[in-house]
C-alpha cells in the first residue's frame, strides 16, 4: 500500500490546517444540516472517539448489535472535514447515513462550522480536555498519523503547540470560541475530559438530558461498562486499528486514557513555561480546566 506523504501546515483564514482538511471546502460549507442531526465538536485527541461512541450507543444502541459489532465508529459518526485520495469525503459519508439522528464529527474551529449546522439548530456536544495532557495525546498521535505533519521532538513539539502552529489551530482559541458560542447558543452541550473519566455515569445522564433520551438504568449501565477505556482499547470498531493511515507500530490510537499524563512528559521547566503562556492566553475566569482529578 502506498502511504501518502506527509503534508505541510499552511494558514488557512488564520487557522493551520493541512489540505486533508481544506481540500473540499466549498462541499463543506455548503453542507445541509438537519434539524435533528447531532455534530461532535472537538480539538483534536480530546476525547472524540469515546464521546462520538457514547453517543451513538445512546442513539442506537438498543437498536442494533450489528451496528456495534461490523460498522467501525469513524463510519458510523463520520468527520465532515475529512479527505483523503481514494475514499470517500467526511461529506460524501455523511450523506450516505441512512441514521436519523445523523451522527456527525469535526475538529473545526467553531467559526468554521458550516453555517446550516447553526440554522437548523442542531445539538452540538463539544468536548474539551486540558491543554497539558491534550498537547500529550495529540503528540503521540501526530507521531502515528502519516496524514498530519511531522511532529518532531516533543520539546519543539511543545513549543507549536503554544503557537497554535497544530493542525486545526491553537487549541487556546479553539476551546474558548467554542465557549463563547455557547452562551449565545442553547443547543451546545460543552463537557469536559476530566469530568467524563471522574464520573463517566454522571456525565451520560447529563448527555441524556440534553440529547432527550431516556434510556434504562440498565441500559445505561450496560453502556457506561461499554465505553470503559480498556472495552474500548480492545473494540476493533472503536479502536480505530483498521484506519488505513495510522501506524500502530508507532503508537496505538488510544494510548492511556487518562488524566495527568503530562506529568510524565513536561519537564520542570517546560510546565512552568507554558503555565506562563497559559495565564497570558486564557483571561476567560468562567472556562476553567482541572490538570489532575
């Protein structure tokens, strides 16, 4: 099989991005949302793939096992922005889904959210994670992930991920203009990682309410038991092992799952620096991450 290059990041309307992502923008922004369609909003490894399956079990889950068990999720909750040389577009495969709800992903910066998402008042479910152990993850993922740039080192890694020089931009403006919209916008569920790993229960009650779902006790249960971090590792539909453009000789997809991971990466002096940067860049006193549970 012949792997693709690896792609360079460019400014993209002030956004880094790479053309895997920008190749087919005018499909995207055209988009047609649906009033009831779902979209999960994320940065990047901040818990998307655990939250797109939370909610597709909520959706679905009673309804179809062979769903669960021969659709893999990055086809049942396809990313909208995505494009890549002989598959279908992110756009192409969500106009393929026979699901009412649709379920629905992307990375993107919330000012480039195709604007039908906006209005059709669709529920929109962000998900965001602490920088420390976000930058982490995205790491190890850029590592293994022949369609996003060369990570290089982590120290210089470190140092692009305070410039924002990362695919789909600076997670900084990411998670607080996603924040922002909120509070003008009703129908965004904004959770966060460090909540759904203290108390996944709690927080599939609280995407129950929002979405309108009732299910069980038992059934929620039996879906807290499913998206346990390790259920998932070894859920080929979940895992994203049969992804042609990672390498899991390099990384796996879900590395830990957990929360101060950083700990084990930043050094002295490199977590002081970017507390530093921290401060300068996120002034919002209501949008306040935890680094350690």
């Amino acid at each position: 099989m012949d792997l693709p290059s690896r792609p360079e990041l460019f400014d993209f309307h002030g956004v880094s991005m790479t053309h895997h992502y920008t190749d087919n923008w005018e499909d995207i922004q055209n988009f047609q949302a649906r009033p009831d369609d779902i979209l999960v909003a994320t940065y990047p490894k901040a818990g998307t793939t655990w939250v797109s399956y939370i909610v597709d079990l909520l959706c679905f889950g009673q309804s179809s096992s062979e769903r669960e068990t021969s659709i893999p999720i990055y086809v049942r909750v396809p990313t909208l922005e995505f494009i890549s040389p002989a598959v279908k577009t992110g756009t192409e495969m969500v106009n393929d889904l026979r699901t009412s709800p649709r379920l629905i992903k992307t990375h993107l910066p919330v000012q480039f959210v195709p604007k039908s998402f906006w209005e059709q008042n669709c529920r929109i479910v962000y998900v965001a994670r602490n920088a420390k152990d976000n930058a982490v993850s995205f790491f190890h993922y850029d590592r293994m992930n022949i369609i996003h740039p060369e990570p290089g080192d982590w120290s210089s890694y470190i140092q692009r991920f305070m410039e924002g020089k990362m695919v789909f931009g600076s997670w900084y403006d990411h998670v607080n203009n996603w924040w922002e919209k909120k509070q003008t916008y009703s129908k965004l569920h904004y959770m966060f990682y460090e909540d759904l790993i203290e108390d996944t229960g709690r927080e599939i009650d609280k995407l129950c309410c929002f979405l309108g779902l009732s299910p069980s006790v038992e059934e929620k249960e039996r879906i807290r038991g499913r998206v346990q971090f390790d259920n998932m590792k070894k859920n080929n539909m979940v895992n994203q092992s049969t992804a042609r453009f990672l390498d899991f000789k390099i990384s796996p997809f879900m590395r830990k799952g957990k929360v101060g991971d950083w700990k084990n990466h930043f050094t002295v002096a490199q977590s002081e620096q970017f507390d530093e940067d921290y401060k300068k860049k996120m002034k919002n006193p209501t949008l306040q991450f935890r680094t350690e549970i």
